[in-house]
C-alpha cells in the first residue's frame, strides 16, 4: 500500500500533471489545490483539454484562488472510513462501549481486514504489539430484505 502522498501524486500525475510543478500547491491531507489566476495559466496549460475536465470534480472560484480536485481522489481525506495507526495519538480518544474495525497491512502492503470488532482499548493493546495498522467505527449492515 502506498503512503497517502504517493497515491496523490500518481493521480495527479495520470491526469498529466507535471507534480514537480504542482506540489507545493496540493493540500496533502484531501488532495485538492487552489490556484491562483496566473499560477493557473502557467501550471495547467492542459485544463481546457476535455479529457482533463472529466477528471475534475466540479470547480469551484473561492476568493484565494480557483479549488480543484481529481474525481480520481474523491473522498481522500475520508479514507473509505478507514483511519491509518502511525502512532498512538491515531488511536480513538473515546474508549467508551463503542465499536471498531481493524485490520493490517502485510509485507506486501497488502490489506487485510480482522475479523473480530474491537473495544478502543482492545485497539490499543493490538497496535501497541503490532498487530494492526488500520482502524474504522464498525460499520452497520442492514439486514435483509427477503
């Protein structure tokens, strides 16, 4: 699994964007960036390129500049709800009844998820042994129509 950063920069990068050019200008916690008018002329020379606007979300002119953000990168800051354990301050603060998630990432970065659900202090314990690298509030299924 890549870092947050890395996953930001290659889809700004497969939307033809030059990322030596646009990354001091890219907000690394949601991906999006706000350009200014000549910045904007400068930097996406591309932007009237049909193909790069079908990878915008909608545009929206704030009064710091002119915000954008990939649709490839749609909800980055959301995670799919998944919050990333680096250190203990990334546990949830609330050890409270509450239930979570959990899961790692192998050798191979690859996910995968616990099958169990978690008390906060329960996730504590298993990041503090290295068990777990990932955590999310257990999500609630419905149950079925027929």
């Amino acid at each position: 699994m890549k870092s947050k950063q890395e996953v930001i920069q290659q889809h700004y990068e497969q939307a033809g964007l030059v990322w030596n050019e646009i990354n001091s200008m890219v907000n690394m916690n949601d991906g999006t960036i706000t350009l200014k008018d000549p910045i904007l002329k400068n930097t996406l020379t591309g932007y009237e390129n049909a193909v790069f606007k079908k990878l915008l979300n909608p545009i929206v002119l704030t009064d710091k500049g002119l915000w954008l953000e990939l649709v490839s990168l749609g909800n980055m800051d959301y995670n799919n709800g998944w919050f990333r354990l680096e250190s203990k301050s990334d546990l949830p603060s609330d050890f409270g009844n509450k239930l979570y998630e959990a899961g790692y990432l192998d050798d191979q970065y690859g996910f995968h998820e616990m099958n169990k659900y978690y008390l906060g202090f329960q996730l504590k314990k298993d990041f503090e042994r290295g068990l777990i690298t990932h955590f999310r509030a257990k999500q609630d299924r419905k149950p079925p129509i027929y």
